[in-house]
C-alpha cells in the first residue's frame, strides 16, 4: 500500500536508487567536513555524523527495489 502511494506519487525506482548513491556520497563528505571542523578530541562525533548519513542508503536501495518490483508487476499485469 506505501509502495502503491509513492508510486502514485511520482517517485520511482530510478529516484530512489540515485538518492541511494546520493545518500553514499553525502556521507563521505559530511564525515570528511565533519573530522576537519571538529578538534581532534571530538572526532568521535564527526564520525558518528558520517554513520548516521550513511544508514540512509540501505534504506533508499529497498523503496529503490520494493518499486521496481512494483513497477516489473504493474508491467506484467497490464500487458496480460
């Protein structure tokens, strides 16, 4: 039903699947900023920044999926 609605929506697989790499990206440069910005005794934090970013991308990858999945059926079962 959520996969439904996005789809709906606009938002496609190919969307999902570029903010995924997008997300990959971000995290290399939050985390490359963040350990630069920060002294060396807060580094920790510059770090735990760069994980939380990069967390979103498995997520991104399974709406990526979950709607091309979606998407091959709606195909299929329009054609039939």
């Amino acid at each position: 039903m959520v996969i439904k609605k996005l789809h709906d929506a606009g938002l496609r697989s190919e969307h999902a699947y570029m903010a995924a790499i997008g997300s990959i990206g971000l995290t290399v440069l939050c985390w490359a900023t963040s350990r630069k910005a920060e002294s060396n005794a807060d580094l920790a934090r510059a770090d735990r920044w760069g994980i939380f970013v990069g967390e979103w991308a498995p997520t991104f990858f399974g709406l990526g999926l979950a709607l091309a999945h979606y998407e091959q059926r709606g195909i299929t079962v329009g054609k039939s």
